[in-house]
C-alpha cells in the first residue's frame, strides 16, 4: 500500500510540473504595452533619431505581442512607431523569468504579476555603427 501511495504521489508532482510548465509560457501570450526609460549611443531605428556619438534618452511608446508557445519557448514581435522586429525566447524554471534575442539584442524579463511585465534590453555599439541602447520598460497587456 505504501508504495502505491507513493506511486500516486510521483505521478500527481509530475503531473502538476507539467500543468505549471505549459501555464508559465502560456501566461506571457498576448499584446503588451509599455513606455520605455532608455539610453541611447548612435543611431537607432526604434527611437528614429540619427547618427549621433553623444548619448540621447527616450521614452518611447513599445508594444511586445507573443502569439507562439512551445513548451518553455516562446516567440513574437516588438515593434515601435518607427520599427518592428522578431522575438524568439524561452521562460526560466520559476516560470516568471527570462530571456529574449531580436534582431541586434537581448532582453530578460520578469513577470511581476499576471498582466505586469518588466523588461530590461541591451544592445552594444557595433563596428558597423549600430547603436549602443539600455532600456527597461514596464508592460501592461491589453
């Protein structure tokens, strides 16, 4: 009898992880929007401004829109009034953090509540001139 117990209790802790694994990754599908604090070195596409060596700042309005989940992946789009690119990402084990890549950077968030989002991105200046950014940004779904 005991082992059966604890038969039934393995399986019921299984279960439960993969219940919590599929929600944690689901939980991030959807439109979210937020206002950027962000720092940046050189020319940007999201902020439109041009070639410029000194350090500019922004607030600027984003939108993160994740429509695909595969297990602790998940993919998107970030797009701004100026500039939209690809997402691709995957959610940590605690199922309320990680990390992002677009087309020239990394984000890691952190899911702080079931509709709050708060993300910080990076992006270093490249030999070809690209832009040098730091941004944290508080998303609301919609």
């Amino acid at each position: 009898m005991t082992l059966l117990k604890f038969s039934l209790g393995v399986c019921c802790a299984v279960a439960m992880t993969n219940v919590a694994l599929a929600e944690g990754a689901n939980s991030l599908i959807g439109t979210w929007k937020g206002l950027s604090n962000t720092a940046v070195i050189g020319a940007d596409q999201h902020h439109g401004n041009k070639s410029n060596n000194n350090v500019q700042f922004f607030n600027s309005e984003f939108t993160i829109v994740i429509d695909k989940v595969k297990g602790q992946n998940f993919a998107g789009y970030l797009e701004s009034k100026n500039h939209k690119e690809l997402l691709a990402g995957a959610i940590r084990s605690n199922m309320k953090s990680g990390v992002f890549v677009d087309s020239d950077g990394v984000g890691y968030f952190e899911l702080l509540g079931q509709d709050t989002l708060e993300v910080c991105y990076t992006h270093t200046i490249s030999s070809d001139g690209k832009s040098g950014v730091a941004a944290c940004t508080d998303y609301k779904r919609q």
